[in-house]
C-alpha cells in the first residue's frame, strides 16, 4: 500500500481502542469534541505528503515500486540526509513546527532502531531479522507510531528492583506466541491518533531482577488489554479563528498502561538481554536518529514565532523602538543558529562503519537540542513583552460579530492595530488571538513544558554533555600557550 491519504488514515481509528478522557471511554477519536480536530489535522498530513506537487520532495519510490515517505529510508549517504531534512521541513515548515509529534517523528524513530539490526541481532540474530521486518511493516502500510520510551515517575531514587513489581512495564511471562507485559509506560503523545506503539529505551537495569523490564517491541494501539489515559484535552472545541493552534495542533499525552498485554514475538526486538538493552541508545545513535527532525522542526517554529513577534511589533508600530528592534533582533539570532546548525548537521555527517549508515553530526545535534528549550522560553516571553495587554484587548469572533451587529461597523475602529495590514490580510484581533493561543492558553503552557523537557533534563544533558566531551584538543591549547618556548619553538 505504502503512502495512505488522509480518508485511509482515518478509517483505520475506526477499532477498539481504549482511549480514556474525562471520565470515559472515547467513542471515536475521528468525531469526538477535544479529539476530532486533531484526527484531522493528521489526515491532513496524510493528504499533504500525497500532493502531486511536494511528492518527490517528501517521498521516494521504495524496493516494491511504491511511493513511501523518506522519513521511513535509513540513511546510506549524506545526500539520503540532506533529502530527508527537505521532507521534514515540507510539513515543520506548512505548519509552523506547531505539531511535534508529527508522524514523520517516529517514522525516522523507527528507521533508527532498524539501523541498528546488528546491535539487537549480535547475541540472537533473530531479533535484528525482526526489527528489519517491523520497519518493512510500518513502511509499506505507512503505520503512525507512537512512543512509551521513559518510566513512570513514581520513585526514581530506589532501585527498580526494589520497588514494587510492574509500576513499570515488563514481562509477567512467556507463551508459545509471545510474551505479556504488565504495567505502565509513559508518554504516550499522539497515541489516541496512532495506529501502533513503539516501546523501548528505558529503564536501565541491573541484575537479574530488573531482566523482566529490558524489552523493546511494538503493538497496536487497539491491542487488548492496553489501555491509554490521557490529559485533559486542551482543544477547546471553538473556531479556528478563536484558537487557530488548540483548534489544530492537541496531540494529546498519554500514559500507556498495560493490563497483561500479550506482544506477538515477532514484534520484540530487545528481549532481556542487560548489555544490548542498557547501550541502546549509544548503539543506535539515538540523538542524532531522531534529533534531525526536532532540529528541522525547530527551524521552523522558530521562524513562525519570529513572523508572529514582527507583526505584533508591526501592528502597532513598536517595531521603530529600539528595546522592541533588541528583541525581535534576539529572535532573529536564535533563527539563524538554528539554521547553521541544521546545516552542519547534515554536511557534518559521518557514515558509521558498524552498519554503513550515515548519521548526522553528534555535535551539532546535541547543540541544537541543548539550545532550543531555552531559546523558546525565551521567545516567549519576548512575544509576551511586545504584545502587552493587546493580548487582553482581542474579543471572539461570535463577540465581535455581536459588538458590530449592536453598534455598527464604526465599532470596529476600536480594535484594530496602527498599521494598515489590509494588504496582507492580517488583521489585529485574530492576529493576537493567534498569539495568546501561543503564549498564554492551556495548549500554550504544554508546549512551553514540552521544548523544556524535550530529550530529557536539559540541566542533567548539559552536565552529561561536559561530561562526555572529548576536551583533549581544548587542554592541549592551554598547555601550549603555558609553555613560555613555545613561539620561539613554532618560528625555528
């Protein structure tokens, strides 16, 4: 089948998924008020990658003749990279970065942990046949992933074989068929709009205890058994012109839990084995197989965030004051870092010798997922600046149709910016309804915490990122300049 459109993706929600929400089980995903929009907004995805016209940009023709998306290839030359960063940005850059989760995330997930058939298959070569055929399978029937890679966050100072068996999820015991999993696995984003999950990563484990928690595999959302508890929604359920990015953009978190789940052998790929479980994500160079799309996707969102400060400024002709001019000149700087960096990421690949596949510079990946949550809470708060209490001063549309309706159009004078932007047809108060639903909506803070915490602690990753630098070159300098011979020695 390989690339489905839309009204295919959407058919297939159509099952027995437990998806529980307020209360509830959630009749159907594609229909039901918090969750429809967002359903929709990923056919849309579906839709767009099958546009004759971005076609070749997004997809290429795979071994069966058919067209998949390029997010699925594993990586065999720098030129595979620079393709691939081209499909991610089509849709980062359509959308303004507002959906992180886009199916093209776990898609290059999926390819990464395939990349790494010979580290799952070095002790049982069977496992690294099935990780091959689990990414075979997700791309020839254009499968949207979700993903359970962390623990729950119940006690992270005792040992997990000291604390009470299957809060994390792991292997109760073996069938002919495969194996049952009990317990919980979070974060589940995207999953009520998912067809298939895909766990694995963590926790690391020690001993012979712990052995039950080292697996790696996938399920189908709908399996029995398995059931997802979400967040609230925070799609308010009001026109796209109120909340143009809620309306859209809530792929909803969830946490995964596992009432003794059966998985099919054939879907595990890790399996109790302490070596090959706890250096994964070294094996399968996790950053640099996943952080390619952020990267991209972060370039994007940076230069909506960037277009969204200019017209706030421009809407009301703060843009000529230099304390406004410094902030959306910070904005533009953390834009252009970006862009460098995923630049250098692609023209600073290496190709890994272990599997022949190229990998995208470990510096520059690390750089831009160290930088990003720091910059966007920053930009922020410098919308937050420039926008004032406009923010405050930008009724609905049903208010605004109602105001005029009882006083005339004159009444309109009273909420407009001091910019003529009738050209553009950007006008103030979707302008600034726009970017409260940015800033300041229940949306708006889940995005904020979600750049924060993104690929884990950002204060832990910086020391990690000291930690596992090579400083030698750095020293060496030091030294050689301590050395008072050492120009004298340079010039003879």
């Amino acid at each position: 089948m390989a690339m489905r459109d839309g009204a295919a993706y959407l058919a297939g929600l159509k099952d027995q998924r437990r998806i529980w929400h307020n209360g509830a089980l959630v009749d159907d995903v594609t229909t039901a008020p918090g969750f429809a929009n967002a359903a929709h907004t990923i056919a849309a995805y579906y839709d767009f990658q099958c546009d004759p016209v971005i076609r070749d940009v997004i997809s290429y023709e795979d071994e069966d003749g058919d067209r998949s998306h390029r997010s699925f290839k594993i990586p065999r030359s720098k030129d595979d990279l620079r393709k691939r960063g081209a499909a991610y940005a089509a849709w980062a850059e359509h959308t303004g970065g507002q959906l992180g989760r886009a199916p093209d995330y776990m898609n290059a997930a999926m390819a990464g942990v395939a990349a790494a058939r010979h580290h799952w298959g070095q002790n049982n070569p069977v496992l690294g046949e099935r990780v091959t055929n689990i990414l075979d399978h997700c791309r020839r029937n254009d499968v949207c992933l979700t993903h359970t890679f962390i623990t729950p966050q119940i006690d992270r100072k005792t040992p997990l074989g000291q604390q009470e068996p299957f809060l994390n999820a792991g292997v109760v015991r073996q069938t002919s068929d495969g194996v049952i999993v009990r317990g919980a696995r979070v974060l589940g984003t995207l999953a009520p709009f998912s067809d298939e999950n895909l766990s694995f990563l963590m926790p690391v484990v020690k001993g012979e205890d712990e052995l039950k928690y080292a697996i790696g595999f996938t399920t189908r959302v709908d399996t029995p058994g398995l059931h997802w508890v979400c967040r609230d929604s925070f799609d308010p359920n009001r026109s796209t012109r109120d909340y143009p990015i809620s309306s859209r953009f809530e792929e909803i978190d969830t946490v995964a839990v596992f009432d003794d789940v059966e998985v099919p052998w054939e879907n595990v790929f890790d399996y109790q084995d302490e070596k090959v479980h706890n250096i994964a994500p070294l094996a399968m160079r996790f950053h640099e197989s996943l952080g390619h799309h952020v990267i991209v996707k972060n370039v994007a969102k940076t230069r909506f965030l960037l277009g969204l400060a200019h017209l706030i400024a421009e809407n009301a002709q703060t843009n000529s004051f230099i304390n406004v001019q410094i902030r959306l000149g910070d904005i533009v700087t953390m834009l252009q870092t970006l862009e460098s960096i995923a630049l250098a990421a692609v023209e600073g690949a290496v190709k890994n010798p272990d599997n022949g596949v190229w990998y995208c510079n470990h510096n520059a990946i690390v750089a831009g997922l160290r930088l990003f949550p720091e910059y966007y809470v920053q930009i922020i708060d410098h919308i937050k600046q420039i926008g004032g209490s406009n923010f405050m001063a930008a009724p609905s549309a049903a208010n605004m149709d109602a105001i005029t309706e009882a006083l005339g159009p004159s009444v309109e004078r009273y909420f407009k910016g001091a910019a003529d932007m009738s050209e553009s047809g950007i006008e103030k108060v979707p302008l600034f309804r726009l970017a409260w639903d940015v800033v300041g909506t229940s949306l708006a803070g889940r995005q904020e915490l979600y750049e924060r915490f993104f690929f884990g602690d950002q204060q832990v990753s910086k020391s990690q990122s000291y930690l596992r630098f090579d400083k030698t070159e750095a020293v060496d300098i030091v030294r050689r300049l301590l050395n008072p011979e050492w120009l004298s020695q340079e010039s003879t």
